[in-house]
C-alpha cells in the first residue's frame, strides 16, 4: 500500500471480552462504512490474543468525521459495553514509511 504522505493512522488497540456477541458483523459493517468515508485510505486489522486495527485517513477532520457517524457511535457504545474489556487509540501522522519484499 502506498499512500502519499502525509496521511494520519488511527491505531485502535485492544483486549475483546468472551464469546462474539454480534462482533464479527459489526466489525465488517464498519469497515464497509468506514471505506466509503470522505478522506478514508486504508484499513489492516491483525488478532492474537491482542487486538490490532489501524485505519488511514487523509485528514484529522476525516477522523473526527468518522468518529462522530452515527453509526459508528452505536458500534462504540457497544464495544464499551459488550465487546472489549479495554483499549487504546492513537492517531498518528506518518511523513515516511518503507517496507521489505522479497
């Protein structure tokens, strides 16, 4: 993935609670809402035990956007109440990136 840079990352860190609870359907509504946000890039999410997603935004107006949707707050609210027993965020510019292939 290369995105022109500057861009901001949204690093959500975090510990899930027992059992789904509606999770997984939730999670891939968001990301499909998420995608058709003004100003979205990009979105990686990895779990081992801990809990790792990061979505890329153009802008931190973007973020705010996204974070004031409706549904997305709804999402929220219920990770709060039903899905993770704690979590993080950060936001971030990145002004430079590299990466290894073989």
């Amino acid at each position: 993935m290369e995105l022109k840079k500057p861009y901001y990352a949204v690093i959500f860190t975090n510990k899930r609670t027992e059992g789904d609870n509606g999770y997984a359907e939730m999670a891939i509504t968001m990301e499909s809402l998420a995608r058709k946000q003004d100003g979205f890039l990009d979105f990686e999410t990895a779990r081992d035990g801990l809990g790792i997603a990061i979505s890329y935004w153009q802008s931190l107006e973007a973020i705010s956007n996204w974070k004031a949707n409706v549904d997305h707050q709804v999402a929220q609210t219920k990770g709060k109440t039903a899905w993770y027993s704690w979590y993080k965020v950060r936001i971030c510019r990145v002004e430079r990136e590299y990466e290894f292939t073989i």
